[in-house]
C-alpha cells in the first residue's frame, strides 16, 4: 500500500501507461543488489533509488579517489578516501529517504558471490572487469536471478538482459573471454547512458511492462552516437546456463 | 564473390583514413577481414594477434548476428553487412 507521499512523490511515474500504482508497489517490495559502487552503479542506483526500489544492496571494497570523480557521480571531492559504499549509501539516503539502502564493503569473489545475491530480486552488474561479471552471471543464473549487465570503455557502451533460463546469458555471449585488467579509458557520460538502460531495463522488468533488453547484446558507440545490436542465441552447450534447457 | 560491407568501429576509424564503412570481397568472415587489412594495414594489428589469429576480444557480427564459433571461417554472400564489436569489461 502506497502512501500519501508516495503516491504524490512517484505521480508522474504512475502515470505511465501500464505502471500505476500496481507496478509502484511492485518497485516498493522489490529487492535490488548492485554489484560495484562506481561508475556504473553511480547512475543505475541513483536512478533506482529515486523510483522508489524499496530496498537496494551495494557491494564494493574500495575507496573513493580523485581520479575516480570524472565518472562516479556519486562520489564527490569531500569523499576522497572514505569507503565508496558509505558515500554512495549517504547521497542515495539523501536523496530519497523512503529507500532502504544497504551498504557492503568486500569485494566479490567466488566464495562469497553467491551468498550476496542471495535473498535479492534482480542483479545489476556495476563491475569494472570481465572475471567478477562471470561470477555473477554464474551466481544470478544459479538462484534463477535476472541479470542487468552493463560495461563501458571510452565511449563505448554494452548492456544486456538475462532472464535465467530463458534468454542468452553473459557466457553465451562472451564464452570466458576476459580483457586485461588494467586503467581504461573513460568519460562519465559512457557509463551514465548505459547505466541509466540498466536502470531501465530493471524498471520495466519489476513493474511488467515493455520489451526487455534480451538475447540482443546494445552496443552504445557515443562518439558518433549510434545503436545498433548484436543478436545472440542462448547456447545449449554454454558452461554456465546450457543445463538450465530453455528456449535458444 | 560480392561486395559485403564492414562497419568499422569509432575508434578504429583512424586506420581506414576515418571511413565509416569499407566495403570488401571474400566468401568467408576471414577473407573479408583479410580484404580490409590489405586496403587498410593499419587494420591488421587491431584484429588479429601476431600469429595471425582474430584477437579473443573481439566478436565479428554477419547481418547482426555473432558468427560465433565458426567466426573466420563463417561463409558470407553479397549484400551481408559485417560488425566488429568489441568485448568491454570496464564499469
């Protein structure tokens, strides 16, 4: 049940043809983690939070620095050297105090991937390197989570949906490939356009309307601001979600 | 054989004199690819490693659609329209 405030608060969302008041208290009841505190995770949970997802999990284990603040939006000059998952929690408390905002900090490993996820609705995947998106696309396909992946470098931008069992999962896609983990080059506005299609594309899925962002991998190119799409197939023989059957 | 386009990347537009689109010959991704790095030998180290192989992080695209696993040796025909998409892991 919606309150007064909420149902003044989230108005113009309400609005929205399919939304009403139904699909905000799906958002209100529904559990959100986001995987990374960073530059991803900055647009995607501050989006999230002001839609009013009631409650919102962050897991990072570093610290904010300087060279950080071109992107992570979050993160301001004041936070340099405090725990990024503290200066994310703050700013998202502030900015919409009807959010329950939880805040880890470690980093995600094989060991404790799957007890993060566990108990949550929906997946983000706010990560900076390709081994820990594994993991959790692994982990996410395992509870039969939803998975909202999301990846940038320069201004180029990828994001995909995988519903588990049902469409192309990140292993289908990438088959393990991985990218050396080194400094990459990127301009905030990269990881806010594909951060928001995360947010988006959670949105939708939580409420029950529109078309999902599956077995079609965006590709963002930002600097001639083009779209297009690579269609995929979820592979029967994929390692992480070929014995979950399905539709390929 | 017929004229099949490659979409090149923004940033690898710098090694075809920023041409958005070349069009090449071959009935194979591979000897598409290998048209393109004869016109443009700039192209040759963004795609292929030194021992020639398509680098890992790389996924060609036929018509939209990855051409996965067959990638090089997948047949194409003219009029197709090949992507280079690029694997990314930053966040």
């Amino acid at each position: 049940m919606l309150t007064t405030n909420e149902l003044e608060r989230y108005d113009r969302q309400i609005m929205i043809k399919g939304f009403g008041e139904e699909g905000q208290e799906k958002l209100k009841r529904a559990r959100v983690i986001i995987a990374g505190g960073g530059g991803l995770s900055s647009p995607s949970s501050i989006y999230l939070a002001a839609a009013g997802v009631g409650m919102i999990r962050i897991v990072d284990n570093d610290k904010v620095e300087l060279s950080n603040l071109n992107r992570q939006v979050l993160h301001w000059d004041k936070d340099i050297g405090r725990r990024k998952v503290d200066s994310a929690a703050e700013k998202l408390k502030k900015l919409n105090e009807g959010v329950e905002i939880e805040a880890i900090d470690e980093m995600i490993t094989e060991a404790n991937v799957s007890q993060l996820v566990a108990g949550f609705d929906l997946v983000v995947d706010a990560m900076d390197n390709l081994p820990t998106r594994y993991l959790l696309n692994k982990a996410a396909l395992e509870k039969d989570i939803p998975f909202f992946h999301g990846a940038v470098y320069g201004f180029e931008g990828r994001a995909m949906t995988i519903i588990p069992g049902k469409t192309a999962c990140l292993e289908c896609v990438y088959h393990g490939t991985t990218t050396p983990e080194e400094k990459f080059p990127v301009i905030g506005v990269t990881p806010a356009i594909i951060g928001c299609i995360q947010a988006a594309e959670v949105i939708k899925y939580i409420v029950g309307i529109g078309e999902l962002l599956t077995n079609r991998l965006l590709i963002c190119d930002g600097l001639n601001l083009k779209f297009t799409e690579l269609k995929v197939k979820k592979d029967p023989n994929c390692k992480h979600c070929g014995h979950l059957g399905g539709k390929e | 054989m017929g004229i099949i386009k490659i979409n090149i990347p923004a940033y690898m537009q710098s090694f075809t004199n920023n041409m958005e689109v070349v069009e090449v010959n071959g009935s194979t991704v591979g000897e598409c690819l290998n048209h393109l790095v004869k016109q443009f030998p700039g192209m040759k180290k963004q795609l292929f490693s030194k021992n020639g192989n398509l680098f890992e992080n790389i996924i060609i695209s036929v018509n939209g659609e990855s051409a996965y696993p067959e990638q090089l040796a997948k047949p194409v025909k003219e009029g197709d329209e090949l992507n280079i998409v690029l694997i990314v892991g930053g966040g």
